[in-house]
C-alpha cells in the first residue's frame, strides 16, 4: 500500500531567513514578519512563531502590524530565495529518505516513503529524525503519514503537534474532523461553501458530490478525490541537475520479473559505464519504474562503500523485485546514482606473495538493504572513562577512529545499555560483595577482583563533580561472572548513593 509523507515547515521564510543570517539573525525572542506586495499593497507575507503569538497573522496589513507592535522586526520577502531553498532542501532529504521526493511550495516537502521506511527502523523513527534534524539545523517541521498525498498534507497542516501517522487503509475518517481549507481549495471556494453551512470535511462527505461539482466545478471534485485516493496524485520526484542516471522505455509495457530483472541487468551496465567515466562509484541506488496508470514504484538500495561492479549492484536491485508492483505495466525505468563518490583503482601488489583480505562489503550491503541501514553498525571506542560512554556505534565499514580500548582493566563481553540495579551484602568500603540478588535470584560471590575506582567526568555536569564508582569482577557458584559496581566511595555520601548495580556480563 502507498505511504506519502507530508514535511510542513510552517515557518520557513522567517527560518530561512535567520540560518542564512547567522550571528547577525534577529534575536529569536523579537518578532518578525516578511512584507511583500499583494497588488498595491504592503502585506505581512510570513510571521515567525513569536510573531503570531502577539496577533501578527500573513495577510494582514504591513502599516496594521507596525502599529500593532511598535519597532517590529520588518525584512523584504524573497519568495525566489525561499523556493530555491526548499529546493535544495527536497534535495537533502531525497538523498537521505527515499528516492521520490518533490518540493510542494511555498513551505513543504512530499515524500513518497512506499517500502523506504523499513530502512529507517518504521515510520515513527524515520519523522522523527527527519524532523529533529531540521529542528537542529534551526527549521521547524511538522511532519504527517497517510495513504494520499492530499490527506498527508492535509494531516501535516492541520493535525500534527508535530508528527502524526495515520494507520494504512485509513479512508475519510482521519479527513472527517479536519476544515474545509485542508483539502486545498481555493480560498474562495472554501469561504462561498462556509457560507453555504459547511465547516468540516465531514460536512461535504456527507452531501451528495454531483450538485456540489456542478456548482463549484472540476477542481472541488478533483482535491477532493485526491485526498480520498479516488484519483492518482503522482509525486514528480526531483533531480539534481548533476545525477547520473539512465533511462528505458519500452515499446509495450512490461510486468513480469523476470523481465524487469532482466532489464535490470542492463540498466546497472550503462550506468556503471557512466560512472566509471567519471571515476565514481555508486554509494546509493534508485530505481524508478513508472506505470502506465502514472503511478511510479520505487526502489533504493546503500552500500556501505563506492561501487561500480554492475552485476553486484544488479543482484541487490533484483533482491527488491518483490516489492514493485508493475499493476498493469511499466512503461519506463530508470536508474540513478543518487549518492556517488570517488572511487579509486585498486593497484596489484607487485610482490610474489600477496595477503588477501577479506571483503565482507558484499555481506554488508546485501544485510543493510534487508533490514535497514541502522541494523548493521559495528562498536568503537570512545576516549572516556565512563563505561557506558566509552563505546560508540559507528557504520561496519567505516575506517578506526583511532582510539583504543582499555587494557588495563577487563571488560564485559556483553555492557548493559543502563546499569541495573541489585541488592548486594558486602562490608563498606573496599571489600566486594559476598553474595548479591540479580532479576530476583541470589547468587553467592565464589570469587572476586577489584574495587576499580571510576571517577565521573565533572567537566560534563556539575552532578557529576564528586561521584565515584567502584567496579568490581566477581564469580558466582555456578562460574558466571559478572560486572558490579557500588554508586559511591562506601564513606562520603557526596560521591553516590551507595547503591549496587550490574553493568554487565564477561562471556
């Protein structure tokens, strides 16, 4: 079943704005508006948060809001700049979410996430990065999933607070509660019907379609079909003027597999004669088959690093076949490097004898286009003294960071993401435990080794200026060994609370 997402950015002119201005921004506590000109006019084209909490609203008046808050912060629109940007940034998230992205101006971004989102760990995780990553980058963003475009959009405006997923096969229920104007009417055709007596979308479903259609014309059915999914709404996704990517019409339409396979093939080999051309390898792959009913099914597959090996990149796109639905044929394919990079000519070793290692990126690449690119990682050390915070997930391939891990005390095989707590018998301060109980079972301690005394890193938060652990290694009767540790120094109540914990398990 189709999934489009609908990103809002409710206010992006004035967001826009303060990223590209950066220290020089207006304070984020004053208000600001954009004036542009509605004919003869001087009008408030955009209002900040801040600004439409005071009563500022789009629409209104420049001279009315001057007065209204005496030395508002006043810029001249851009609409030009403002949809170059949000070009750029459909730009951005096609080649991080999925591989039909297209700009709905003036403030948002359509994404059809149709079999993407299962490489992003669901459609709840995939929103919510998307949307605190713009949030950490100074953009506001509602974000809304839904089988249509329109009802997307329409849930994106009106319903998210910041993010709401409508469930699959939803119909009009989730449109029932939502206003006139989310069905993307025009403005005077959502005031005539307010005058008529209809205020909600459930008002209209609720009448018959024809005199309405009669009255207010083709374009009142057509927003409203296509918020229904009645009538296709395809997503013209975006290019980058640079991409690399190769094309096939066909005479008649295609469906079976075996013949997008075999097409398939042939696309991979065109498009690695180009990328060879131009030294690159390809690090993420589109494929675009567009119906003959106008609807287009996509598929995305990563490698973790630069490829141009056409029969490799081949079997992973046909690893995908399963999830294209041709419907009644596919009139074109077309294949994209949506993210490509240098890739260098390897050089033979002109020694007699040469070590061969190992290429697991195969493996690699084939795993993370299953089950997501997250699935697959690899841990890595981190220059810190707290367990917990000295390991780090990194992607399988990438090269050392270059730090090492401690070898002067051991570690736990297996290191709980939080330390869990356990009641323990043991003489204060320095003196292990003599038997402890863990998930409600008592283990008495055989053997023992420590304390290892951990200081926190006082330079991070000032709860963490005087508090110690003490960790040690301990065996119980039954030869498992685990890793414990007392909150404090066993003396000064300053440094924990004494408590006992288990941070982990020596295999």
């Amino acid at each position: 079943m189709r999934r489009v997402v609908s990103l809002f950015l409710p206010d992006w002119s004035t967001d826009r704005l303060r990223r590209m201005a950066g220290d020089a921004a207006p304070p984020a506590e004053a208000p600001l508006v954009m004036i542009g000109r509605d004919g003869n006019r001087r009008v408030v084209t955009a209002a900040d948060a801040v600004a439409r909490a005071v009563g500022l609203r789009p629409g209104m008046p420049a001279t009315e809001a001057q007065i209204l808050i005496p030395g508002l912060i006043t810029v001249d629109a851009d609409p030009v700049a403002d949809a170059e940007a949000l070009e750029r940034l459909a730009l951005w998230v096609l080649q991080r979410i999925s591989p039909i992205v297209a700009a709905d101006p003036p403030d948002g971004i359509v994404i059809d996430s149709t079999g993407a989102d299962h490489l992003h760990d669901g459609e709840a995780t995939m929103i919510e990065t998307l949307i605190g990553r713009l949030a950490m980058s100074g953009v506001t963003a509602r974000a809304a999933v839904a089988d249509t475009w329109g009802a997307a959009h329409a849930l994106a405006r009106f319903a998210a607070e910041p993010s709401i997923i409508a469930p699959p096969g939803h119909g009009a229920v989730v449109l029932d509660p939502l206003p006139l104007a989310a069905l993307r009417l025009p403005p005077g055709m959502a005031a005539d019907l307010r005058v008529l007596g209809f205020e909600r979308v459930r008002d209209l479903l609720a009448q018959p379609r024809a005199p309405l259609t009669l009255r207010f014309g083709p374009e009142f059915a057509r927003r409203l079909n296509q918020a229904l999914g009645d009538v296709a709404e395809p997503i013209e996704p975006i290019r980058p003027p640079d991409l690399i990517e190769v094309r096939r019409a066909f005479a008649e339409p295609i469906g079976a597999a075996e013949t997008i396979a075999r097409y398939i093939g042939k696309l991979t080999d065109q498009l690695c004669a180009a990328l060879e051309a131009k030294g690159l390898g390809a690090r993420r792959l589109d494929l675009l088959c567009h119906r003959v009913d106008a609807r287009v099914e996509a598929v995305r597959v990563g490698m973790a690093q630069p490829v141009r090996d056409a029969r490799r990149l081949s079997r992973l796109l046909c690893d995908q076949i399963e999830k294209i639905d041709p419907g009644f044929g596919i009139e074109l394919m077309a294949l994209a490097a949506t993210t490509a990079e240098p890739l260098q000519r390897r050089q033979m070793a002109s020694d007699l004898i040469e070590i061969a290692i190992p290429d697991i990126s195969d493996l690699v690449d084939t795993l993370a286009n299953r089950v997501g690119e997250r699935a697959i990682y690899r841990v890595a050390p981190v220059a810190s003294d707290v367990p917990e915070r000295s390991v780090c997930r990194i992607p399988a391939l990438s090269p050392d960071t270059g730090t090492a891990w401690p070898s002067h005390w051991p570690r736990p095989a297996r290191l709980f993401a939080h330390p869990e707590r356990i009641e323990a018998i043991a003489l204060l301060p320095d003196h292990p435990p003599a038997s402890f109980t863990w998930r409600g079972v008592r283990r008495r301690v055989k053997r023992a080794d420590g304390p290892e005394r951990v200081h926190a890193e006082w330079w991070k938060r000032d709860a963490e200026l005087a508090a110690i652990r003490d960790y040690f290694r301990v065996e119980d009767q039954a030869g498992e060994r685990y890793w414990i540790y007392r909150a404090g120094n066993g003396e000064d109540p300053e440094t924990g609370s004494h408590l006992w914990f288990l941070h982990g398990v020596f295999g």
